[in-house]
C-alpha cells in the first residue's frame, strides 16, 4: 500500500481467491466404533461461483481516458478504462494452456480500438443462442452457467478476420495490457463518510488514435480465445477453422472520442503561439479616437493579464467588464477578506474607467460549480450545514427557555448542565407555589 498521497504502486495483477465456475465440497469422516469398527461418512456439497461474462454495469467502470464524446490530440496516449473492482480482469480465463502460473496470468478482457475506416462502430445484440448461428463467424464453444438463459441478449462486435490477427494482442502483449493500481490521491468521501476503495484495476489499449478520426473503444471477452492469439513469440498456436471471415466478440463496454489534428505537445503549442505581441493574450489595437488617458488605462490592464469581455448583468444590461486568469507575470498584493457567500460579493468596480473586474466573481462561481460536481463534497457539506444550523436552533431554543424561566447567566455556568437548572426553574416557578396553597389551606 501506498505511504503517502505521492506514491502509486503498480501490482501485475490480483487474482480472486476462487475463479468463476462449478465447485464441488466433499468431507469424509471415519469414526471408530466399540469392537474397533469403523464408521465412515461423506457428504459432498455442490456450489458455482458467478462472475461477469456478457456485460459489465455502469457501477463496474471508474472512469475512461480519453472521455466519452471528447475531443482533443490524443494520438501520442494509449487509451484505457479503470474498473472499480481489482480482481475483475483475471475472474475468467482466456483458455490459454500457458497460463496457469502466477507469473504469466493473463485478462480475460481486452481493450481494443476502431477507427471510423474500419467500420466497427456500434455494438449489435443478440442472443445467447445466436452467439455462434453463422458458420462464416467464428465464436469459441462455450457451455452455459447457472442462471443464463438463452434468450438473454448480448452486445457482440463481428470484426473481419484479417482485421482482428492485425490488431488482436499476442499472449506477450496481453499480460502487459492490464495492471493493478494501489493509489490514495484518487480517494474521496462517499455518502456515508467512508473513503472510497484506492485499489482499481487497468486494461490498456495496443494501438494509439490516429489523427482526424473518430475513434471507438470496444472492452471485449476473450474467454475461449486463449488458443487462437498469437503465442509469445507472435505464432499462431490454432488456426481458425477454415471459411471462417469474422470474429465475433462479446462488447462488455464501448465508448468513443474524436482525435484532433495538429500541435498536441506544450513544447508545440508554445512554439506555434503568436509572438506579436510577445505574451499570452488577446490582440488588441488601440483606438484613435479616445483619449490618450483611456489608452494609457487599456494599455495598463493589459499589461496586467486583464482581457475586455462581454459581460451580462443580472438586471438584463450589458456591458464589457475585466477579466484576468490566476496566473500573473507580476506579484499583487493580498485583500481578499473571505468567507463571501456570493460572487457578486467579488465584483470589483473601478469609478476612474466605470469598468467591473469579474476575475474574483468567475473564480468563485467557477469554485462552486467544481464543489457541486464532487457528489461526495457536496453530500457532506450540505449534512454539515444541516449539523450547524441545528446546533444553532438549539442554542436559541435554550436561550428562549432560560429567558422564560427567569435563570441568570450565573447560575447557567454553575449548574451542571441546562437541563438540570431548566428543572430547577421549573420546579421553583410552578411546583412551589402551588404547595404553598396547599400548605395556606391545610393551616387555615
């Protein structure tokens, strides 16, 4: 496990105490008998373990890289998917006969890619029972496990052949193609205040996005088609049986992304920005026509990282207001005095150009909408704000009731606790008197 939140440790990967399939138990028992005659008796009991085959939850996946639906230069990264559960990947088998060894265990899933030129796009479904119907597409046998059904539907992709031996992983590759990650930094509280788990498992595409495509992601099965991938040394061990043209292969999760042309490096960016003017903003020209003191002013916030934005007031009017990022080519003196509890709170307006500074205002909506995307954050600050604001309301309601039974600041501190002086009061205020009537009575 990881010390502190800057280490992340790497495990090849975690084997689940017992596989997916049918198990039996049995027990035998001797007992010796008066007469040294003995008793034997057995019992054996039946039980199958159930794992993921044909799909996988959407509780079941973390998160993917890139996004879904994003877009961006991704062609130098290796796409991959981050499943909650560390043992998931090796819950199954490949039907490899060389992987029986803990050194060279190998998932049973594997991450592959499709560009838009390929033509694999979206899953079909099908049956069960149709997994294998077509002679022409080659599916691995299979037997069936309790509490499958051959109507249950699946999501399948049917790739040519010739595509999948291009882009299926050898065995080699295979065994590199999914990891155990043990990390901290990525642990946050859940609703009930518990840390989430900081263990997950990692499966890794073997191709990089190409450029100017639109890219799908396919996590499949390869449950059966342990003896049809390259071994280690890339030779086919099984040829597939002859007339076969495609694969067909169980999605258990797809997902795809856009990869943009161009400059994708910081070292490329930078070199391709515009130097002129030689800084990281928005041209601008100065206007003839207005004063040499309002130039002189634009020139100055400019100088100072500001830019000149629209800006949309909440009573409907429009005008142009500052805007600055948090990086400064200059040290600024601190006079933010938090907390504030609006972002109108933050606007700054300078009577000598009439103009607002939003930077303050952006960065505390921008703040807060960041907070309330963290569920986990935004559970436990609303349960905190419910906490506050009940001790509050309490404290008042004490306050009311030593007000009405008349109990002095004094005699709160030197009482035990509020109840016992409200008690006290109570019995003073309404209990005495009235046995001083009983007592009047009695005597008369």
């Amino acid at each position: 496990m990881p010390e502190n939140n800057n280490t992340i440790s790497f495990v090849q990967h975690h084997l689940p105490a017992i596989l997916s399939g049918d198990y039996s138990v049995s027990a035998t028992q001797t007992i010796t008998l008066r007469g040294n005659q003995e008793a034997v008796y057995t019992a054996e009991q039946y039980f199958y373990v159930a794992g993921k085959r044909y799909s996988l939850d959407e509780a079941d996946v973390n998160s993917v890289f890139p996004p879904q639906g994003s877009a961006g230069q991704f062609y130098s990264l290796l796409p991959h998917i981050v499943l909650n559960s560390s043992s998931l990947p090796w819950q199954r088998s490949t039907g490899a006969s060389f992987t029986t060894t803990n050194e060279n265990v190998l998932p049973w899933m594997a991450l592959l890619m499709f560009d838009e030129s390929e033509g694999i796009n979206q899953a079909q479904p099908v049956t069960i029972d149709d997994l294998c119907i077509n002679n022409n597409i080659f599916f691995p046998e299979h037997t069936s496990e309790p509490g499958e059904s051959d109507s249950q539907q699946v999501n399948v992709i049917d790739v040519p052949l010739n595509l999948f031996l291009a882009i299926a992983p050898s065995c080699n590759d295979l065994q590199w193609l999914g990891h155990v990650r043990v990390t901290d930094i990525a642990c946050k509280p859940e609703a009930d205040d518990k840390i989430v788990s900081d263990t997950y498992s990692v499966l890794v595409a073997n191709r990089v996005p190409q450029q100017g495509k639109i890219t799908t992601m396919h996590l499949v099965s390869l449950e059966g088609y342990g003896p049809y991938l390259p071994d280690y040394d890339g030779n086919i061990v099984t040829p597939f049986p002859a007339g076969i043209t495609s694969v067909r292969l169980v999605s258990l999760y797809s997902w795809s992304f856009r990869t943009e042309e161009g400059q994708g490096s910081l070292a490329g960016l930078l070199t391709a920005a515009d130097m002129n003017p030689a800084a990281l903003q928005l041209p601008f020209t100065i206007d003839s026509n207005s004063s040499q003191q309002a130039n002189a002013n634009v020139l100055q916030a400019l100088g100072l990282g500001y830019t000149a934005l629209n800006h949309q007031l909440r009573n409907g009017d429009r005008t142009v207001s500052w805007y600055r990022g948090p990086l400064l080519p200059l040290g600024i003196p601190q006079f933010l005095q938090p907390p504030y509890t609006n972002a109108d709170s933050l606007m700054r307006y300078d009577p000598g150009t009439g103009m607002f500074d939003a930077s303050y205002s952006g960065a505390w909506q921008l703040g807060k909408l960041m907070a309330l995307r963290d569920s986990g954050y935004a559970q436990t600050l609303v349960r905190w704000k419910a906490t506050q604001t009940r001790a509050a309301v309490n404290a008042i309601e004490e306050q009311v009731i030593n007000a009405q039974l008349g109990v002095s600041e004094t005699e709160l501190r030197a009482a035990v606790s509020a109840k016992q002086v409200r008690m006290n009061s109570t019995l003073r205020n309404f209990i005495q008197p009235a046995v001083s009537k009983l007592q009047k009575r009695s005597n008369s």
